[in-house]
C-alpha cells in the first residue's frame, strides 16, 4: 500500500472540501451512506477514500474503495473523479463538468 506524505494529503483534502463537497456527498451517498446529509473527506491512501458523514445528526467514519489502486500523486485526481462519475450514474444525477 502507496502511503502519501503529509502535503500532499493537505492539498487534496483543501481541494476536495473547498472546491468539492457536492461531489464529496454524491461518493459517499451512492457508496457507503445513502441518507447522508453532508460528507467531508479526511483521509486516502492508495486503496480507498476516508470521509466522515453525517447521517441523522451524527458523524460517522466511511471508508470507500478507489475503481483503481492508487500508484502516483496524478492517479488520485483520476480516480476521484472515476469515483464520482460511478457514485453520480448509480444515484441518477446529471454530472458535473470535471
């Protein structure tokens, strides 16, 4: 297992709860919670995405699987998206423009 170092986990977790909550919530709705009412991502290493959502007023952690293992700093970007394009298909929405 590919264990990113700390600045690199910082950034992706800034992009991903600043620029990327909606698409946060649509990940763990369509994976792990679908009664989710807010999701933020706190965590990844090469193999699954961690966030915390909040289902009924309470937090709880969510550990989901990337489509593909994780190699490099580039693969997680497309994997993320890999992961939200599934997550909004299998929740029937419209994508957004990544």
């Amino acid at each position: 297992m590919i264990v990113f170092d700390d600045a690199v986990v910082t950034a992706v977790l800034r992009h991903m709860n600043d620029d990327h909550a909606t698409d946060n919530l649509v990940i763990v709705r369509a994976f792990a919670e679908p009664d989710a009412t807010a999701a933020v991502m706190t965590g990844f290493d090469s193999v699954a995405g961690k966030w915390t959502a909040t289902v009924d007023g309470a937090d709880r952690p969510v550990r989901v699987p990337w489509p593909n293992e994780l190699t490099d700093r580039a693969s997680i970007r497309r994997e993320v998206v890999a992961l939200y394009k599934a997550g909004a298909e299998r929740l029937g929405i419209e994508l957004d423009d990544h």
